[in-house]
C-alpha cells in the first residue's frame, strides 16, 4: 500500500489561492449551503458502505449517477484505509473520490466511519481493534465486551481526533480551491447496542455522578421549547437543577439512554472541534431512528434522535445540524421533528433509491421544509435503471434557481401525501397559502377521486416566481386555487403552458394547456407517472 501518497501525482495540485469554504448562510427562516459565493441544492445519492473502497467497481457508476441528475454523491470515508499504521496516511482512496467526482461535475459529502457506524466500531484500524487497554470496548453488565468503543475513552477520542483533523487538513490542502467536498458527516448512527448503556467501570462511575452542568445549564435556559417527551421526563422528576442522572431524569433506560446521548455527543462535539479547526466545512450527524415500542438498545440507544435533540444540542453545540436517516414510511411526520429553527434540514438517507416513495419525499422536504438536500441509500443500485428518482431529480434540477431565490421567504410549498408508520396512507388533500392565493393539492384526479396504487407516489413543489406567477412540477397531483385578500373572489388560469428550462435556466415552452387539460380552467393537473413542470399565470374575477 502506497503511503503519504503525493497530491501532484494524483492531478489534485493545490494553488495557494483558497476560495471561502462551503459555508451555511441564512436567508428568511431557511438555511442554504452556499458553494464559492452561491447558494446550492444538494440533489444527492449515498453510495453504499463498501462500493467507494474499490476504484475499479465505481468506474461505470460515476457517469450514471450525473445522468440521473446528481450533483452530489455521499460517500464513505473509512479510518482503516486511511491510517493503517499509527499516525501514517494513505490518503489515496480520498484522493480518488475527489478525482473521479470532479471528473463527472459531481461535489461530494464525506461520511467519516471513523469510531463509530451503524453503532459497531468495524472500520477503525486493526491496531486500534487490537488494543483494548488503550481503547477500551464498551460493556454488558455481565462485564463481557461488544464490538463497540466506549465513548469514555480519553485515548479513543484523541486518536479519531487526530485522523479527523489530518482528513480535513488534506480537503483543505487539495480541495479548498475547488470545493469538490460540500460537507463531512461525523461518524455513522451513532448509538449503543444491546442495551441503553456502556457498562464499563468508567461508565459506571460516571453514570453515579452529577450530571453535568452544561446540560443542566441547557435545560434551563431553553425549557419552554424542549421537545415535549424531555421536558416531562425532568418535570416528572421535579425539574432538578443538580443532581445525578436517575435523581434528574428518573431511574431505568430512559435515564440511561439520556447520559448515553450526552456522552456520545460529547465525543462527536470534539471530533467536530478538531476537524473543524483544519478545515471549517459544514459537519453534521446523521441518526438511525428508533421504532416504536422498542426499549433504547433494541434501536441504537442515544444517537440523535427525536426524543434526544436536546441533549445533542446541548452537548454537541460545534455540529451545525443533525440529519435524519429515515426508512419508515410516516417520512412526513419524522421529517417535521429535524426542521427546527436551530436546525437546519438535511436527509441524508431516506429509503433505498428505488423506493416508490421517494420522489415525493424529495419534493416535500425541499418544497415544504427548505431541506439543504437529499439523498435516497445504495444510489448506485440503481443508475443502471434509474427509473422514477431520474425523473423527478431532473425536474428539481432544472427548477434548482427558483426553489433557491424562493427558500426561507414564504414562496413556496411541497406536497406529498402523508402515509402513518404502518404504511397506511392518508388521502385528504392539503392546503397551503403562497403569495396571494391559497392552493388544494389533491393526490387524486378530483374528477375521478378513487385512490390508486399510484398515489402514494405523488409529490410535487409549487413556487411563486411572480405575483400571479407559478411553477407547478412533479406527478400525481391535482391543484385547485382560489384568492387571498382584498380583491375579486374568484380565481381563474390566464396561462398555463408545458415545458422545461434549459441549461442556461431559460425557459422552453412546450404546449398551451387549456380545456381539458385544464378541466376548463378548473385546475392544474400533474398526472400520476410523468415528471413535469408547468409554468401558470392565475388572475382574479368577480
């Protein structure tokens, strides 16, 4: 294995001249990633775990993943490959994605499987692996070991700190001109398997002690706006100011959950700290959600999730945002819980790429929520047969300027049906008011109301462009309209015409859609099936 790999041989010379680094900037009530001065949409795919470990599987991927409309793929970044001794790098893997990326036009976010993913520790080094004195594996309470470093472990956390900080050293080094690399996820779903905490003689001592001042210090100064499950859980237990972690947060596994996600946000919030101190790109942590009705270590107890965001806001404040992986089918109701004012949206992992539900969740995240971005798993899996994810990223492509100048202002909206965890699916239509005309989106045809398999599918993004002006795109979908305020009651279609925007964002008209098309000037139709764009002018009558 070659080691310390030279950046000129790879075609990665850096200039002294650096651009700004991706940064996060606000504007209205949304966050954007802004990319050498602009804002940008992150239309993105994640690869799988291993697929990024092999140059010569990627080869016929690359190019696919731009055809079907990418500009963004996440990719794995492993600490085994990139420290197989103590403190030498073989940064050739790193510098392989950023090659074959930039060959494609495509940017990157790396997903650093640094301590931690998927809860195990089964991509750190073989010498970290071997020694478990130095870094201790977290406990049963029997005392046998799992295949998971304790978060306890000063050492442990030094050495992922120092990987983590060369890792982002060497972007800044080959990439800070370019910003081939957007954004770094911190670790991979964090969380404690099988039960709700380490039990390992550190852990023990510091689960008996005092809860930490920080986090006390957080509750109280944010206690009107905790999520409602923690807030009653320090209620329930007198809403102490001090104490240990049973006296405050009662005894059992939800305590015990609640000092797991302390200490694990603990250690993310220093790996963030040094990463960011050689190279300040936006980072976040993504989390494996929890099915209902299980006890915390039936799901990875103490990752991010939304029962927990307080105490991984307030023990990770150097993470600029945490990012749902979401498999379930009530993506709606989940998705909800991560938009917050102190935290952006991001869905990093929603659903396998071919899953029927994905576009729409595309376009409600996006259109609806001011989501950063998005992208389904395993998107290789599919770039031979891209089918329906093809379609609709062409269509948030080609509209990318008008989401962007529309985010955060009140412009906006998306829509997909919402489904509850059992996948059952709830048709009524949703109303949202944009500009000055309130719409019913529908995700069945109103002249023929009956559901279908294919309305589960249906999504689309409605964005104001004018003062009667509309862009309406995506499938399976029917709106209605009517005014706002002042005026004439009566709303009706001036225009509406079919077609696309080139490459250049200027706008190619295809047919004038009236009469049927149009229900006699009804309503606008997306039909199930078909990813499109429609450009329409209301106006206002008595």
């Amino acid at each position: 294995m070659k080691l310390l790999s030279c950046v000129a041989a790879l075609s990665l010379a850096a200039t002294p001249a650096f651009a700004d680094a991706p940064k996060l900037v606000k504007q209205g009530t949304a966050t954007q990633l802004q990319v050498q001065g602009k804002p940008m949409l992150l239309l993105a795919g994640e690869l799988g775990n291993s697929s990024d470990t092999s140059e010569a599987y990627m080869a016929p991927h690359w190019k696919r993943l731009r055809a079907m409309h990418l500009n963004t793929v996440l990719a794995p970044v492993s600490w085994e490959l990139i420290e197989p001794k103590e403190g030498q790098y073989d940064w050739s893997s790193v510098d392989t994605l950023i090659r074959n990326a930039r060959a494609n036009n495509l940017h990157l976010v790396f997903l650093w499987f640094g301590a931690w993913k998927n809860s195990m520790s089964t991509y750190v080094p073989a010498w970290v692996k071997r020694d478990q004195a130095r870094f201790p594996r977290a406990q049963l309470p029997s005392g046998q070991g799992v295949d998971i470093l304790s978060s306890m472990a000063p050492a442990t956390l030094a050495a992922d700190q120092k990987v983590f900080a060369a890792l982002l050293a060497h972007i800044k080094a080959v990439d800070a001109q370019q910003n081939t690399v957007l954004m770094v996820q911190v670790e991979n779903e964090i969380g404690m398997l099988p039960v709700a905490r380490d039990y390992g003689p550190q852990a023990d001592a510091a689960y008996r002690g005092q809860v930490p001042a920080e986090l006390m210090s957080y509750l109280q100064q944010h206690h009107d706006t905790l999520v409602p499950a923690m807030r009653q859980r320090w209620e329930d237990n007198g809403a102490r100011t001090s104490g240990t972690w049973a006296e405050v947060f009662g005894p059992g596994t939800a305590s015990e959950e609640i000092f797991t996600a302390w200490h694990y946000a603990h250690f993310a919030d220093g790996l963030t700290r040094a990463g960011k101190g050689a190279y300040a790109l936006p980072m976040y942590v993504n989390v494996a959600l929890n099915r209902p009705g299980r006890a915390p270590g039936e799901y990875p107890s103490g990752g991010p999730l939304p029962h927990l965001i307080d105490v991984w806001k307030a023990g990770a404040p150097s993470l600029d945002f945490l990012a749902p992986d979401i498999y379930f089918t009530n993506f709606v109701d989940i998705v909800n819980t991560y938009k917050r004012p102190d935290n952006p949206l991001f869905i990093p992992e929603a659903n396998n790429a071919d899953h029927p539900q994905v576009p729409g969740n595309a376009f409600y995240a996006i259109g609806k929520l001011d989501a950063i971005g998005f992208g389904p798993f395993s998107i290789e899996s599919v770039d031979e047969k891209p089918g329906a994810l093809a379609g609709a990223y062409d269509v948030l492509e080609q509209i990318s300027p008008q989401i962007l100048a529309a985010q955060g202002l009140g412009r906006m909206s998306g829509f997909r049906p919402r489904a509850l965890y059992d996948g059952t699916l709830i048709y009524e239509p949703v109303t949202e008011r944009i500009g000055d005309y309130r719409f019913t989106v529908s995700f069945a045809d109103i002249v023929k109301p009956e559901a279908t398999p294919e309305t589960g599918k249906a999504g689309a993004v409605i964005v104001q462009t004018g003062p009667e002006d509309y862009i309406v795109a995506g499938q399976g979908v029917t709106v209605t309209f009517e005014p706002v305020g002042p005026g004439p009651r009566l709303a009706g279609i001036d225009s509406a015409w079919e077609g696309h925007f080139d490459a250049q964002n200027r706008w190619i008209a295809g047919r004038l859609l009236n009469g049927d098309q149009t229900h006699q000037g009804r309503h606008i139709q997306l039909a199930p099936g078909e990813f499109q764009i429609q450009r329409i002018k209301l106006y206002r009558y008595q």
